[in-house]
C-alpha cells in the first residue's frame, strides 16, 4: 500500500520568475523579490499581471533578452556594442533612432544567423525526407544468374 504525501507547492527563485515573466528583478517591487514565487502565483501573474507589472514590461527597465530582442540583436551583440546594464523603452526608442554603427552591425550580423539556421533547417527536412522515401521504397529484387 502506498502512502498519499501532502501535496508540496511548488515554489522558484524570484530571479527564475522574473525571467519567466521576463522583467528586470532589481525593478519589481521588494515583496516579489524576497520571497519564492509559488508557480501558482506566478500563474496569476502571468494571466491577470497586477498594474507594477505592466509598468515594467511597457517601460522597463528591460532584462538583457528584452533589449537585445527590441534591437533586433543577440545578448552577445549587445555586450560587444558596450550596453551591459538594463535599458527603459525610452532609451531604447532613442537607441534605434540614434542608430549607432555597431547596432546596425549586429542587426546585420543577427539576421544572417537567422538566414543560416532557416538554411539549415530546410536542408534537414529535405534530407530526413529524402531518408523516409528510400525507407518506404521497395528493395530491389535481386538478380538472377
């Protein structure tokens, strides 16, 4: 006979919820950042987010990932253009229309990565169903003498 064990919540990092929510920790409020996030409260969060949290996701400060994915360049690309710390919308928006030579060499650079992993992505399938025709093809009879 198996013993029932009460059901254990389920509970994270505020450093993990925040990425999952993908917000800037330093910026939430002090209660969200001290304490576990239980998953059923990062659930709520994430289905009816509270007024702090919609502040932030629309004017930041952004998380790296946010930046680099409002710019149109990887994490990398940011650190080598020399922004290391989190950015709001704003000075984001000004970064784009300031458009310094290194963003539009890594937007250059970013979306030749893309290109590339669309190139080899459409050559696997094609091979994997170059693979699957061979396998449902009939062997050849064999030869007689």
């Amino acid at each position: 006979m198996t013993s029932l064990k009460p059901k254990t919540t389920q509970t994270m990092k505020p450093a993990t919820a925040a990425k999952k929510l993908g917000i800037y920790l330093d910026a939430a409020p002090a209660d969200f950042r001290e304490g576990p996030v239980s998953r059923e409260e990062l659930t709520a969060l994430q289905a009816e987010p509270p007024a702090w949290l919609q502040d932030l996701r629309r004017n930041g400060p952004h998380p790296r990932p946010v930046v680099a994915s409002k710019l149109g360049v990887s994490i990398a690309g940011l650190a080598r253009g020399g922004v290391s710390e989190a950015l709001t919308t704003e000075q984001i928006d000004a970064l784009k229309e300031a458009n310094p030579e290194w963003l539009g060499r890594e937007r250059t650079i970013q979306a030749e990565v893309r290109n590339e992993a669309v190139r080899v992505k459409e050559k696997h399938e094609k091979e994997q169903k170059k693979q699957a025709a061979a396998a449902a093809a009939p062997a050849a009879p064999a030869k007689k003498r």
